[in-house]
C-alpha cells in the first residue's frame, strides 16, 4: 500500500503536513540530507520547473548518492536501469492505445517543423505534457479522459506532416469524450469491469465474467493464498475466460526481458546474500509469472532489511483496477537516510504497544506483531505507476498472510517530501485556516506532524489488525471498496495515536499541538480544501479522497450534537474548525473500530454504506468556494517529478567506471529521451 502522493500534495499548500517556509522540526537533530537540502537551497537550486493545466513539475535530489561506493553506485544504475525498463508496461495497462497515440505524440514533438506560434500548438504541447504525466491519456488522479484543447482536424494536420497514422478508432478514443472516459470507474451502479476504459480485461469481459471466474479458482480455505490475478490481463478463447500472464514469453515479455536483463546485472552489485538471493527470485518470477514465487519473493525482500540500497519493482498496486486483482507496474529506487531512519524506529519497535492499546475490538487484534521495519529513503528513481507522480510512503508487500507472517518494509521517501516543500510557493493554510492561532499551529508543528502521521499510516495503520477466521481478502470481501476502507483505515490509525502522550514519551515529539496540527489539517482537507482537485459537477472517484472525505464528513457528523467539528462562515468564507480534539480523537477511535470490523468480517454492505454515503458525494456550493478560493492562490493541485540522470563513464576496456548524476530541468525533453531509450512494446 502506499501514502498517496496527494496527501503530499497536501504538503505543498501546508493542508496537512507542512507550510510554504518549513518550519524548524521539534526534537530532531539536522540530518545529514536536511544539511545538504538547506546548502542546496542557498546554491538557488530549482525545485520546481514548470506548471501547467492542474499540473506543477518539480525536481527532487538524491543527497546521500556521492556518499555511496562506485559499487553501489553500480547498483542504482542497474536497479533504474530495471525501473525503467518496464515504462510502457504501466502506459499498456492504463489504456489499450495509450501506446500508440504517445508513439504519435512523440513523432510530432521530435520532427514537427510547421508553425510552433500558434495558439493551436501551444495547446498541444499542454495535452502532450499531461498525457506524459498520466502515462496515458486519462487523468492520473481523477480517471476522466483527458480532452484536447484543438481539433482533430488540426492534429490530424500535425501527423500528416510527420508521416504519421493513427486508425479512426485511436482517433475517436483520443476526440470523443464519450467514448472509454473513465478509467477507473468505482460506481457500483454501473458495470465496473465494462465500464472501466483501463486495459486489464480484454473488451467484453463483464464484471460477472471476473467473479464468476474466481468464485471457481480461488480457495478460500487457504491460509496463505497467492494474489490472484496480480500479474495477468483476463481474456476469452473461445468463450472461455482465461488469463494471459505477463511474464518473459508471453504478454509485455519484450519489456519484462529487458528487466530481468538488468536485474542480472544489479545481482553483480548486490550489497548481500539476502538481496542476491531477492533477486534470483524475483527474476524467476518474471520468467515464469508464478504468483508462488512472487510470494517467495515478497517475503525474502521483507527480510532484506540491512542493505544501504533497496528497490520496489514489479506488478504491485491494485488501485487501477475496480475490481482490486491487477497490479500496475511501478519501481522506486532507494537509498536508507540512516540517520532519519534511526530517528524513527522507534515507531516499528512500538508496533505492539500501539496494536495492544487500539480501540478496535479485541478479537481483531493481533497477537503478534511481527517483522515491521521502517525507514526513510532518499529516492534515487522512479517509474510506471509510481513516477512522474510519486506516492511520498509505501508499505509492502500487499499480501495479508505475509505481513501478518513474515512482517513488512515500510518507507517515507525523504527526498520527495523535501522536494515538495522547497518548492511550495503560497500556502493554502493562510487561505483556508480560520484562526491565527490555528494558522500559527501549522507552521510551527506541521511539518513534523506529516512525518509522524506518515509513520504510523505506513508502519502501525497497514500493518494492524487480522481477519476473522474463514474469511476472504479485501478485495473479495469488499470489492471496489476495498481501496478506501483500507487507507481510511491507516489513516484513522495515524490520527488516533498522533495526539497519544506515548509519543512525547518516544522522544518523537515535544508537544501534543504537533498533533493538534494535524487534526486541524486533516479536517480542512478532507471537508473542503482536497476539492479543488475535482472537476465542476464531479463526484470523488479517487480512493485516497474519498478516504479523507469519508473519515472527516463522518466525524462532522457524529459529533455535531456537541459541537466537535464546527462549519463557521467569516466574511463570507467557509471553514471547518476543530473545537474538541479529545472528542475528536474518540470519533476517530469509534470510526476506526467499525471500519476494522468491517475488514476482519468482510461486511461488504456496511463498507459501501460508509462510502457511497460519506465519501463519494461533493456539496456543489461549497466545492464552487473551494474552486475560487484556491484559484487566486495560483498554486496547481498536482505535483510530480522530473527523475536524475545517471551519466555513466567507460574505461578503455568497455567497462562502468564512474557514474554521474545529473538533475535535468525539462520533463518533455526526459519524456521524449525516455521514449527513444527504453521503448520496448508496441
């Protein structure tokens, strides 16, 4: 699972976790990367390059690189080499001609000599832009198409002058908004699987084709069941339904050849014989696309837990897939801040303590919290599903039976955080806080009150709580609302303990007001200040919003007899304003108990109730304030990154002798490089 990155976009507008100028951080020693953050800052490094359309572009260092070994060094290099590697796999799965319209694309930014003045072509380079960004051509966060700002006519024009086709289907799919607009389409009223434009299901697969199918394959006696479905696209022979798995030999093989191609290499570097035999498996897994391995896998990199470097690579999150079996491809290449890690582990080694003392209800509780390790990583790559929007904490693997066997690997990605931070310009907390001494509350204790609700969201929240015996996974149980009552879930668990006096005690934090910040921040996003990511007339679609939205309407709710939550209206502005924090974190509690129960009992209609009835719908009027309110800050809602550069020196013998790293500044330039380098599907 991961923290998603709009969390972190939270961060930029100091909503949740941080303010425009971050704020010194309380009972923390400089770290090594905030000492080379803060004399990067002074050196005018530029952090964001560009913005356009609901999109801002920002470059991200990796401070602890030249501290590393040229073997290690090695390491990185063939691990993004991997990353990298499988891009179009990720571009594949989100849309059956996503492939061929970026090919298009790509042709006409590269030879195009026409007229680039106009109106018309500016245009088109915002729609190139924003398709690079969404791996496709439906929006990264919202799953609606994206619809271009000129006419077909026109782009017909431009590849025509280029020499390029594209078939009157690709065309219609690109010029129609109509035609497969959502990506992902959560509504329950609607067919999920055909009303889903992603491409995980081959056309005319129905929602009853999928469950049908693993009504007959899945054994739900088993203790330790495999992902279904996690690496395979669903197909029919002959009327019979099938899955087409993506392995060497067989769907995405050309791509999955080229990882597995350096991975081999990466083994040469391993830093030890645990990450060595990681990949051995992880590499049989992509040879044969046995979920078993994978499974082996899994639990020898939960293991791995001592190495300077480490990677996520493979078929991972479920999110683009309504029905919650198919992984997209993503990568995150990282390098331990020991420091800062040292600084919170605390937090894994508390795990027990924070499971023993939750209000969820005994019989879903574990016993036993085993094997929770927490790090922060300084980010070295990124790609598929992961880049160029990046979740900011990530906690694998996804597997119940294996966290709750064998542990888990939970990571904060320093470096993005820093990278959102210094590139903040206004904030959204003087726009949208009611009070100076609330406003004033952020920017002293939000930053450190991200990092801490980002722990335990990663460390305690995934890694809590167990199922009834006999009872199926999530994404059986709850279907398409698996997503988000998990991430409400962790999330609950964050803002529960954040204001416990057990932190203070931890040395993690010096006062409960760090924990008030968060309160105060949590609140004002997910009532209002997260709208701004939806379109005019909108529902939430997105798991991580309609979580927010969920756990801050429900407590607005339920505590309204008491005045918990208050909505106050001062010169003619909306805010929410938080009047009991004590109150608050019972809601919490409460909140957390009944989604817990949810889970461990597969109560599927009590988890759509808690959805459909609190995180789906936006109070038009408001949303409309929201949209004008945040429009004079001039601040786009999305952020993602441009990825380093690795610049590899050769001796007279061929071989790597140095690596360099560069930051580059253009994101088309990175794109376009990308396409010419590591494009390896059709």
């Amino acid at each position: 699972m991961k923290l998603s990155y709009l969390i972190s976009g939270a961060i930029v507008g100091a909503i949740t976790f941080t303010n425009c100028t971050p704020p010194k951080e309380q009972n923390a020693e400089t770290t090594p990367q905030e000492e080379n953050m803060e004399a990067t800052k002074k050196d005018d490094f530029k952090w964001q390059t560009e913005q356009f359309a609901d999109l801002r572009l920002i470059r991200y260092q990796v401070p602890s690189f030249e501290q590393l070994t040229e073997k290690q060094k090695k390491l990185v290099y063939w691990l993004s080499e991997a990353s990298l590697a499988g891009r179009d796999i990720i571009w594949d799965q989100n849309y059956k001609h996503n492939l061929k319209i970026r090919k298009a694309v790509e042709n006409i930014l590269i030879n195009y000599k026409g007229d680039k003045t106009t109106t018309d072509w500016e245009n088109f380079l915002v729609y190139a832009k924003r398709v690079f960004f969404s791996n496709g051509i439906h929006h990264h966060y919202s799953m609606s198409k994206i619809n271009p700002d000129f006419s077909q006519a026109y782009f017909e024009g431009l590849l025509s002058d280029v020499g390029g086709t594209l078939s009157n289907e690709v065309l219609t799919a690109m010029f129609d908004p109509t035609v497969d607009a959502k990506r992902v389409n959560l509504d329950p009223s609607k067919d999920l699987i055909s009303g889903s434009a992603n491409n995980f299901y081959e056309d005319g697969i129905t929602e009853a084709d999928v469950d049908a199918y693993y009504a007959k394959v899945i054994d739900k006696s088993d203790k330790e069941p495999i992902s279904y479905g996690l690496n395979s696209t669903m197909i029919k022979e002959n009327g019979e339904v099938k899955e087409d798995v993506w392995k060497v030999g067989g769907r995405y093989g050309a791509a999955i050849e080229k990882i597995v191609e350096a991975l081999k290499m990466a083994k040469m570097y391993a830093e030890s014989e645990d990450m060595a035999k990681g990949f051995d498996l992880l590499i049989k897994y992509y040879e044969t696309g046995d979920l078993k391995v994978w499974d082996e896998y899994n639990i020898k990199w939960a293991q791995t837990t001592g190495d300077a470097i480490d990677y996520i690579n493979g078929f991972i999150e479920v999110y683009g897939d309504a029905k919650g079996f198919r992984g997209t491809y993503e990568s995150i290449i990282q390098i331990n801040d020991f420091e800062a890690s040292k600084r919170m582990a605390i937090v894994a080694e508390s795990a027990q303590y924070f499971e023993d003392k939750s209000p969820i209800l005994d019989e879903h509780k574990k016993e036993n919290v085993v094997g929770v390790s927490y790090k922060v990583v300084n980010v070295a790559m990124e790609s598929g599903d992961a880049s160029p929007s990046t979740p900011i904490g990530v906690n694998l693997p996804n597997a119940n039976w294996i966290r709750a066997k064998q542990g888990s690997k939970s990571v904060s990605l320093g470096n993005i955080v820093e990278a959102y931070n210094n590139s903040s310009g206004a904030s959204y907390l003087d726009e949208f806080g009611y009070s100076e001494e609330e406003i004033q509350r952020g920017k002293d204790h939000a930053k450190l009150a991200g990092k801490l609700h980002t722990a335990l969201h990663e460390v305690i929240g995934h890694a809590s709580g167990k199922l009834e015996d006999g009872i199926g996974t999530p994404k059986e149980t709850l279907k398409n609302y698996a997503s988000t009552l998990e991430e409400a879930r962790a999330d609950l668990v964050a803002l529960y303990y954040i204001v416990d006096p057990k932190l203070i005690e931890m040395g993690l934090m010096e006062t409960l007001d760090v924990g008030k910040a968060e309160y105060d921040g949590y609140i004002r996003n997910g009532l209002m200040v997260q709208l701004r990511r939806i379109e005019p007339g909108e529902n939430i679609e997105e798991a991580h919003m309609r979580n927010r939205q969920l756990v801050a309407k429900w407590c607005l709710e339920k505590g309204a007899s008491e005045n918990v939550i208050e909505r106050k209206v001062k010169d003619g502005k909306t805010y929410f304003v938080v009047n009991d924090y004590e109150k608050l974190r019972t809601l919490f509690g409460d909140l957390l108990r009944e989604i817990q129960r949810i889970k461990s009992q597969g109560d599927y209609e009590a988890g759509k109730a808690l959805v459909e009835n609190y995180g789906v719908q936006v109070d038009r009027e408001l949303h409309e304030e929201v949209l004008k309110r945040s429009e004079s800050l001039g601040i786009a809602p999305y952020g993602g990154f441009i990825n380093p550069n690795y610049v590899v020196n050769y001796d007279e013998f061929g071989e790597i002798n140095t690596i360099e790293i560069e930051y580059p500044d253009d994101f088309l330039n990175q794109m376009l490089m990308y396409g010419k380098t590591y494009s390896f599907l059709n």
